[in-house]
C-alpha cells in the first residue's frame, strides 16, 4: 500500500471557547501561518521546540490505521480519542467491519504510543462495549464508562430505541492522568441545579444527556453516517487534553476531532481509510 503525506498545517491557536456547545464555533477565519509536508519525525521534533507552543497543527494521512499506527513514536501521544468501527454493518456500510479490527493489537500499539499521563477515549455501541472491553481492560486501567444519550435512534416495534453510546475512558496511570473538570448545567430530575462552593452547578455525570445529535438540518453536518456532534468532541478534547498536547484519531470519518484540535489549540494527528471521508476532513478542516 502506498502511504503518502497529504499534508501538514500549522495553523494559529484558537482559544478555548466559553461555550462548548456552541457548534457555530468554527476557525474559519484564523490565519494558517505555515503550510508544510513533514513526516511523523518531523512532527515530533517541532513539538519539542518552544516556537511550536501555542500553535495547533493537524496531520491527516490517507490509510489504513492499523499499518499507520506503527509510524507513530513511542510515548509521543497525550489523548487518544477514537470512534471506531461499531461492528454493527450499520447500514451495511462497508466500514464497519468488525472482524478488521485486532483490538489486542490495536491496544499494543494506543499503550506504547501515550505518554505516560495519556488518556483512551474509545466509543462502542452497546453490542460490542463489552468484548472491546474485556479486551481494553487488559492493557489499560479503566477510570469511567461514560453513556452519551444522543436522543435520535431507530424505532423499532420490539424493542427499545437504542440512543446510547458507549465511552470507554482508560488511563495509562491512575495518578497522573490529565482530567480538566468541567460543571454540569444538566437540570437534576430530582430539582434544581444543586449546589457546590456557593455556585448554581455540579460537577458532570458519567450519563451525558445535554449535547445535540446530529440532525438532517445540523449546520455541521457532512456526509458520513455516523458523524459525531462538535460539542461532543470538544468536550473530550478539553476534558482529557491540554492546549498544545497531541492527539490522535486512527479512525477519523468526517474529521470531527480535528475540527475540535483545532478550536481547542490541540495538534492533531488522524487517519482515514476511506478516500471520500478524507476529502470530507479536508474540506471541513480546511482554513
Ligand atoms: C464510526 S466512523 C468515525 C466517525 C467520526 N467520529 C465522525 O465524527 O465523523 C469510523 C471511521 O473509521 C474508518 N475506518 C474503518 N476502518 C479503518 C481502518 N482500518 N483504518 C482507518 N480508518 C478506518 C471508516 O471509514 C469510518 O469513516
């Protein structure tokens, strides 16, 4: 398979913006400041130097992850956020192979690419969470199970409509992991907003209910099935990452990490398989 560098850029940071969920939040009129091809080493080096800070960059290479992966340096990575194939033939996309994915070998390679206080985000549907699972679990110490609530889903007359979506998060090492709090403006069930230090919020939940799916009418909204929402991504970015540090997504569909690495000022490092989906994260993260 011939693997080639698409391109480098290295645009201007983005400040952190107040409202995550506001997905009208597009860097479109930043400036890129340098355009480069540089290979994975090259990478690595800029981001050791201190002209590189409080820049953000993204690397999108056309491929395979599984053969990608191994490019990329060891204890190089800081977050690890990934939505990969579900295994479910959603649609009968010919994406969604299960039977590709070697999850030991997948594991092997997210453990020997994180630094130390790195972060696995990974996304499962409810069928598959818990072989993935049992698998992660062995390399990884598991810290939460988060559920996302994506309130559209399939209606079916013998069953339940499936909205849930699975967030696995691992962590190299229990102590020094990166986690940035945020608060909760998720109105309680049981009333009021509580309060904590004198404030109206709390902290957030593992059950996710308060980001909007994507819709038909969603002004983000690209051609892949199974885009994920901006506000969603960004609030894994800026939770698990700090401005500057590097993330990777080996199975970037429509490129919605990037867009948030870069408004959040992440570098970003992503893999897409499939050519039409690789055009759609260029246009998207197109400056
Ligand atoms: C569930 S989608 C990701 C959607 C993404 N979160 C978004 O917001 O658009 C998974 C993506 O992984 C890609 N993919 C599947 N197997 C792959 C592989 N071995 N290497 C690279 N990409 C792969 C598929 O083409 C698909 O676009």
């Amino acid at each position: 398979m011939k693997v080639h560098w698409e391109r480098f850029h290295v645009y201007a940071h983005f400040s952190t913006i107040n409202n995550l969920n506001d997905t009208s939040m597009y860097p479109d009129n930043e400036p890129i400041i340098e355009q480069l091809d540089l290979p994975f080493e090259e990478l690595m080096m800029r981001m050791e130097r201190d002209d590189f800070r409080g820049k953000s960059s993204l690397t999108i290479r056309i491929g395979d992850a599984n053969d990608l992966i191994r490019e990329i340096d060891d204890q190089s990575v800081d977050l690890i956020a990934t939505d990969p194939p579900y295994g479910i033939n959603f649609e009968k996309n010919e994406w969604d192979e299960p039977d590709r994915l070697n999850w030991h070998e997948l594991a092997t390679h997210f453990k020997r690419v994180l630094k130390p206080h790195g972060n696995l985000i990974v996304f499962q549907g409810w069928s598959y969470v818990a072989e993935t699972k049992t698998i992660l679990d062995q390399y990884f110490t598991i810290k939460n199970w988060i559920i996302y609530d994506r309130v559209k889903g399939r209606g079916a007359k013998t069953n339940f409509v499936s909205t849930r979506e699975d967030i696995l998060w691992y962590v190299m090492d229990e102590k020094i992991h990166v986690f940035n709090k945020i608060d909760s403006t998720i109105k309680k069930k049981t009333g009021g907003m509580g309060l904590k230090n004198g404030t109206k919020y709390r902290a957030l939940s593992n059950v996710w209910t308060d980001i909007s799916p994507i819709v038909p009418w969603s002004k983000e909204r690209v051609k892949h099935p199974t885009q994920k929402p901006v506000s969603l991504m960004n609030r894994i970015v800026e939770v698990f990452s700090n401005p500057n540090d590097l993330v990777l997504d080996p199975f970037m569909g429509s490129g919605t990490t990037a867009v948030s690495c870069q408004i959040l000022g992440r570098h970003c490092i992503g893999f897409e398989k499939n050519p039409e989906y690789y055009q759609i994260i260029l246009e998207r993260t197109k400056q």
